[in-house]
C-alpha cells in the first residue's frame, strides 16, 4: 500500500496533504477487508482512494 500512498502524493499534492492521501488510502484498503480475491486489493484501493480524492479536489 505504501506505492499506492506515495502515487497518489504525488497526483493530488497540489490539493492534498499526505495525511489526507494516506486517510483515503486506508479507508478504501478497509472497504476491501472482507473480500475473497486479494491479489487485486492494491489496484482496487488506488483506483478507489483517487476517485475519493478528485472529488474533494474540485
């Protein structure tokens, strides 16, 4: 999870500090806890954290 944070830093460090990259990144890696394919999760969470943060953004 530590390359999806430092991803997202760097995209959204105009409008985000880290903190708030890193909250939506452990919220969205929570929303995947129960999920039976692991593989994916990092995708999905990073996919998930910048939907999250472009919308806060504008």
């Amino acid at each position: 999870m530590r390359g999806v944070v430092e991803r997202l830093a760097n995209t959204f460090s105009e409008t985000h500090s880290p903190a708030e990259v890193e909250a939506a990144v452990v919220q969205a890696h929570a929303s995947f806890t129960d999920r039976p394919v692991r593989e994916l999760v990092p995708v999905l969470v990073e996919r998930k954290a910048r939907t999250v943060l472009g919308k806060s953004s504008g």
